[in-house]
C-alpha cells in the first residue's frame, strides 16, 4: 500500500523543483511517501501528516528518525477532513506549497475542495492512485476485483470533476498508479 519507487523519486524531485517549504499529506499510512516528502525538503521545511492510524505510521517512524528528519514531520491522528477543517479555521489558508493526497477515494472530491483553501496560488496538488489499477478506462462490465470495482466509480467521478474544475491545471502522470497533479491557479 505505500507509493511505489518510482513515485516517490518523482515527488523527491518535484519538490525540489518547486523549492517546497511547507507541505501536507492526507494519508500516510506507514510513512514512505512521508519520508520522501522530508527528505525532499529543506532543512527548515515541514511536513504534515494526517491519518486515522497511528500504528501503521509508527511502523515507519523509525525510518524517519534514522533518516534525520523527524523534526520536520508533524503527524496528526485523525480524520482528515475534520482535520483539514481545523487547519483552514486555524488560518492556515493559502499557506501550503504542496499537498499529496493517498487516502479514501471517495472523500478525493471533499478533500480537493478544502485543500483548494489551504494550497498557495501557484502550489501543487497530487492525488494518488487516479487510474485506480487501470480500472479507469475499462468498461463497467469488463471483469476486476469487487475491491477495485467498489472505489473505481470514486475514481472517474474524480478525475471528471478535476478534469472540468476551472480553478486549477491539472494533468495525470502515469507513473505507479496514477498520480493526478493539480496546480492552483
């Protein structure tokens, strides 16, 4: 379940490019993309996390320790909308230059809606896993597993409403399992 190789190079280098200093991620599960993420950034960046799990990061803390950047993760238990929530009315708005996104797909919609008011003008946005196995671009009759078939639905859904949302850029990388970036316009 974590972010394959290959994406996680790609996020490393993405955020150097952008010279991202303050970043957020919704789902972290054990911590893989969340120790690139750390390791991409400066030594005064930052990192939060969100998850409902703490057991699955904690898998993975001992990683972000031996890597030397624990000082710049910030872990936050819980659900992440009421999360999100609590960092917009904290007036966190418009101060995140990066957000990644790898949890429930079908909350991606509810999830893209707030951090719209968290990311700056000009920041990106990833979401993760937007051709969902390839189920995407199969026929709804074609055969997949009931797990792939349950949140594809979620998926199109999403990228349809990415695809028409007039506030951003966005395209899909194929790269692992899709990763749609967004930029905030």
């Amino acid at each position: 379940m974590n972010v394959p190789v290959d994406e996680a190079q790609f996020i490393s280098i993405l955020l150097k490019i952008m010279n991202a200093k303050k970043t957020l991620e919704i789902g972290v599960f054990t911590g893989y993309s969340l120790l690139a993420t750390a390791l991409a950034l400066p030594p005064e960046g930052k990192v939060i996390g969100i998850d409902m799990d703490r057991e699955a990061y904690e898998t993975g803390l001992p990683f972000i320790q031996k890597a030397g950047v624990e000082h710049k993760v910030n872990f936050m238990q819980g659900d992440a909308l009421l999360v999100l929530n609590d960092l917009i009315d904290e007036k966190h708005e418009e101060s995140f230059d990066y957000v990644f996104v790898d949890a429930d797909k079908e909350s991606y919609i509810k999830y893209h809606e707030m951090v719209l008011k968290l990311v700056k003008k000009g920041g990106t946005i990833a979401y993760d896993n937007t051709l969902w196995f390839g189920s995407v671009a199969m026929a709804e009759d074609d055969e997949m597993e009931d797990s792939v078939r349950h949140s594809r639905k979620y998926v199109i859904e999403f990228n349809t409403y990415i695809a028409n949302d007039t506030r951003i850029e966005s395209t899909i990388v194929s790269i692992g399992d899709g990763v749609t970036l967004c930029r905030r316009i």
